[in-house]
C-alpha cells in the first residue's frame, strides 16, 4: 500500500476516467461529488486516504442530506464513491474499501413523464423552422435513442434505414431503425447543414460540435415555447418506449433497439402502460 494524499488521489482519478473513456458528463459528475468528498474529509483534518473510515463517509453523506440533496443524489455520491475506492484499490492506494460498507438510501425511482399525442404534436410545430431542432427532436422521439448517443452520432453512421449508434459510456454499439419520419426530418437537416469538416451530425453555425448540455438546453427551450411543463429530454425516450410497449411491440426487439442491458428495464415500463396490443415485432411511427 503506497500513501497518497485526499486532493492528489482525486487528480489521479480524474485522469483515471478519462483513460476510461467516459463521457466528459460522468468525468465532471464524478469529479464534483468526490471533490465535495474530499472538501468534507480535509475538514476533518484528514489529508491521506489510508486515514478515511466508513462513518466518515457516512458523515459526508449526512451532510449531503442536510443541505437538501435527495436520496437519489446521494445514492449517485456512494456510487461514485465506491468508483473512487476501486479506483484506488486497483492502484494499491488501499487494501480495505470502507465505501463498500455505506447502504444506499431507499427511495422510490420517479414516475416517467410520457408526452401525449397532442404534447408531442405541439412540440415538433414549435420546432419545425429549425430544421436542426426539428431533427434532433424527431430522432429522438421516432429511435428511442439517448441524448448523448444522438450528440456523438457521425454522417457514415448513417444508413439508409438505419443509424449506428456507437459504444457509449458503458452501453455497446447497436443499430436502430430509422423510419420515414425521423429519415425525411434528418435529411432535411442535412441538406442545410454547414459545409465543416467535423464528421459530427449535428453541429453549431459555426461547425463545432452541438454537446449534449447545449442540444438539452435548446430542447428544454421548446419546450416551453410549445407549452408543456415538467418535461425533460429524457422523456423524449419514455414517450418512444410507452407508445410502443402500447402497440404491442415484442419487449425482447424493444429492450434491443433501447440498448437496455437488462430486459427487467424495459419491463419496469410496462406498469405505466395499461393497455397491451396485439404483440408484434414492428416499431410503429409518433
């Protein structure tokens, strides 16, 4: 075991996600809780990380909660804390892991937001004069896929009837339908796009890539401007998989075209959608 101080164990770690290739998300979301992490531990003079015990990071998450932080917050702090303490264990920092004795708080996951017809319907006419807008909203409502898989899809990813989606984060590489809606509003993007050499599909005006914090601000935007509350980009999948967990589309060719890992994933969704047609294998359009 080789001694090694809170603050440089972080910078190590960091350099660590990186090497990882995690999303430049995870990294600064990883990187903010162990840095409150290591903020609460340095007040209690500690300063190596041989030094932490497991009521001190049961300390730090008391803490946590009295300033307002949710159960769900807290549970992604220990699971980036337990990310921290392999991290660390792998590099022959430690040899016991105190992370791997803190308990997850319970709480109840939230209920997904799934748009209506006459929601969506509203949101894709708020987006329709700006074709890249339009595009990204209808490809992720029409594919299902996520935000930060549309952010990195690139112009050979796309086929005639299909999109490449790349390996992400920890999700593998998968291809997923394209249909007639999603194809015409794509192609009508394209066809206004910046002439860049950025391979990216979606770009800015001046031909950087479009990160996903910018495609959700903008997305958020609209909204608003189409007069639908409490609704997030994420939703734009929930609405992809309750619509077609109502037409009866097999859970096995759904969770694949998801990316899900699990089929219990998709299942969840299923208390949310009463009513079941006939199954079928076929994705219908929004």
């Amino acid at each position: 075991m080789q001694p090694i101080k809170l603050r440089d164990a972080h910078e190590q770690f960091k350099n660590y996600l990186k090497g990882k290739n995690h999303s430049s998300a995870t990294i600064v979301a990883y990187g903010k809780d162990i840095d409150q992490l290591v903020g609460y531990l340095q007040d209690l003079q500690k300063n190596q990380i041989h030094e932490v015990s497991k009521e001190d990071i049961e300390g730090f998450l008391a803490s946590m909660s009295k300033q307002g932080y949710t159960p769900k917050s807290i549970s992604r702090k220990i699971n980036s804390t337990r990310t921290f303490y392999r991290f660390l264990k792998v590099s022959e920092y430690i040899t016991d892991d105190p992370s791997l004795l803190v308990a997850h708080p319970r709480y109840q996951p939230a209920t997904p937001r799934i748009l209506t017809p006459t929601e969506y319907r509203a949101l894709r006419d708020a987006a329709r004069n700006d074709a890249r807008m339009f595009a990204i909203i209808e490809l992720l409502l029409q594919t299902g896929i996520r935000i930060g898989e549309l952010a990195e899809l690139r112009i050979p990813d796309i086929k005639k009837d299909s999109l490449y989606i790349r390996p992400y984060e920890k999700h593998q590489a998968r291809e997923v339908p394209l249909n007639k809606s999603a194809k015409s509003a794509l192609d009508r993007y394209l066809s206004q796009r910046p002439e860049v050499t950025e391979d990216r599909v979606f770009v800015t005006k001046s031909g950087r890539p479009f990160l996903i914090r910018n495609i959700r601000t903008a997305v958020e935007r609209y909204f608003r401007l189409a007069e639908i509350k409490g609704a997030k980009v994420n939703d734009l999948r929930h609405t992809f998989v309750a619509h077609h967990l109502k037409h009866g589309v097999s859970l096995v060719v759904l969770s694949k075209v998801l990316g899900h890992k699990r089929l219990s994933t998709t299942e969840r969704y299923l208390q949310y959608v009463p009513e079941r047609g006939k199954e079928t294998s076929v994705l219908t359009e929004l």
